[in-house]
C-alpha cells in the first residue's frame, strides 16, 4: 500500500479487515514496527476520534505521532497552481510539503469540503497536492468527498458482528441534520460496501439527496425508508446535504428519524453511526441508549482500522 485515500488503495479488504482483528486481539503484535519512524497528523479541520484513534494507533506500532492544526496552529496554505499570493494565504504547498516529507515518514491528512463548490470539492486538490510534493505516503484522515478510514472500521465492525452464512442485507439511511453536511461518509461508505461485494445494498434518502453515481453504483437506491428497512441486518444512519443543488438542505423531515418502531422492520438490525450524532435528531435517544446499537463498537474500532492501515505503508516502505 504506497497511499490511503480511497478503497482504491486496498488490493485486498478482507485481508485489510483480518489484519485489523489481530490487532485489536494483540495490540502490540508488531510494536517494533514503526520504531524511529514519524507520522505527521495534519489537520485542516477538527477532529476527535480519527485523530486519538490515529495516534494510538501509530504508537501501538512503535510510532512517534505529531499532531499540527494547520489551521489555528500554522500559516494558511495555498493549493492552487500558479497562484497570485496576494490574499491570505501565507505558504504554498507546493514549498510546506516537501519540508513535511523531510519532518515525517507518513504524513496523514484531514481536509473538509467547503461545501459551495461541487467541482472544486471533488476534485480532491487538497489531498492531492500533498501527495504530489510531500515525497512519502499519505493516509487520508477524511477529504472533501471520502473518510476511508471510517469506511474500513464499518467493515470491520459489521465483520465481527455477523455471523450468519448469508450476505447481510445493509441499509444507507439519510437522517435529519440542523445543517449541511458533506457527502464524505455517505460517499466512502457507499464506495467501500459495493467494492466489498459481500452484501445486499440499499441507500434510501428523500428525493434530491442522490449521491453521486460514482460511489453508489452498484447499490439498490428507493425513497422508500420502510421498504428499504425490511429485514435489515444492519442500518448505518447518516445525514448529507444535497450533491446535485450542491450543499443544500431541502428538508429535515423528522419522519427520518430511526426508532424502534421502525426497528421493527428490520431482522433485528444492528444500528451504526460514524459519530458524532445529534440525540432526537439524526437518532433517538431510544436506538442509540438500547441493545441494537454497535456505536461505541464501530468507534473503538477506528484504531484498529489506522494500526492496520499504518501496519501495510511500514511494511511497503521499510
């Protein structure tokens, strides 16, 4: 593996996916594996579970991590080519990553989408330009359009969980939200499930909320929320704002919201969210406080996702 950023990097998941359960049976089965090495966290935007879950992760490997929050910490950077320096950014990437590559053995990144401009969104310049000049792999800590690393821990978590010999039938739920959110987890999840392969897909959401048809293809799609619970083992509920009229709300139907009336529809499913979750909202109290839920699960499991990850770049690149 020379670089994390999307599904496209793993040439193996179930492979990626038994790597990750022995670690979390033995955390410190390759403690030397990262001794005198450096991981550079840079954050662009903030963080709490992939950027503790990253750096224990990187120490459980024998990692120093270092955390810098470009933002509040650093000097606004610059990612366009050619650019005219006269505003507010104060560096251009093109001359901050190669020193980072000096600095660092992995350098990860999280970036966000700004949410007003598709094309610039998903054209990915952010992560890109820093694996264009940074010289050393680069793990995605989220982009503007995938949370790969998310994505790897739902596969995880729903790998342990299931242990029927059948494909589990997986649900992609919109959920309500009290602002726009990007597409990103949606987008990785819809991406990772379909090149996976082991599943019977569905995403339901209201009309307009389509994802793009590059990350869902593959998937069965409808608007109906009932018909798309119907014998469920597993639903992943998650807000996203609009990807045609980009980064729009349109509606925040409160009838979306899952509950255990709605549980009843389902095969006594397991209920996932990438965290963190607005209580009564995007889920009820009652699902997120009861027996279906596998949150806290699926969250622990962030560093075994980064260990194993962090684990195949160290064995790549010595």
């Amino acid at each position: 593996m020379k670089n994390f950023v999307s599904v496209h990097d793993v040439a193996d998941i179930d492979a990626l996916v038994q790597k990750a359960l022995a670690y979390k049976a033995n955390p410190f089965a390759d403690k030397a594996l990262g001794t005198n090495k450096r991981i550079g966290c840079l954050f662009l935007n903030p963080s709490m579970r992939t950027r503790l879950s990253t750096q224990i992760a990187a120490q459980n490997l024998g990692m120093e991590a270092i955390i810098f929050n470009v933002g509040s910490e650093g000097w606004a950077l610059e990612f366009e080519e050619e650019a005219i320096m006269s505003g507010t950014t104060v560096e251009h990437v093109k001359d901050a990553a190669p020193i980072f590559g000096k600095y660092f053995d992995i350098l990860a990144i999280r970036t966000f989408p700004s949410l007003k401009n598709r094309e610039d969104d998903y054209s990915e310049l952010y992560i890109k330009q820093f694996i264009r000049y940074a010289g050393i792999p680069v793990v995605s800590l989220e982009s503007a359009t995938l949370h790969p690393l998310q994505s790897l821990t739902d596969i995880i978590t729903i790998s342990e969980t299931f242990i029927e010999k059948r494909k589990p039938k997986i649900v992609l739920s919109w959920a309500p939200h009290v602002k726009p959110l990007p597409q990103c987890v949606a987008n990785s999840f819809s991406q990772w499930i379909t090149a996976w392969g082991q599943a019977d897909f569905v995403i339901t959401h209201p009309e307009d909320y389509e994802l793009s048809p590059e990350f869902t293809n593959g998937a069965m799609i409808t608007h109906n929320q009932n018909e798309a619970l119907k014998d469920a083992d597993y639903v992943y509920v998650k807000n996203w704002s609009t990807f045609n009229d980009y980064g729009k709300i349109y509606e925040s139907d409160p009838k979306w919201m899952l509950t255990n009336k709605k549980l009843e529809l389902t095969n006594n499913a397991r209920v996932m969210h990438c965290l963190p979750v607005r209580r009564n909202v995007e889920l009820s109290d009652e699902i997120l406080d009861g027996p279906n839920s596998i949150v806290t699960q699926e969250a622990s499991n962030r560093v075994w996702a980064a260990q194993a990850v962090l684990s195949e770049i160290l064995k790549r690149n010595g």
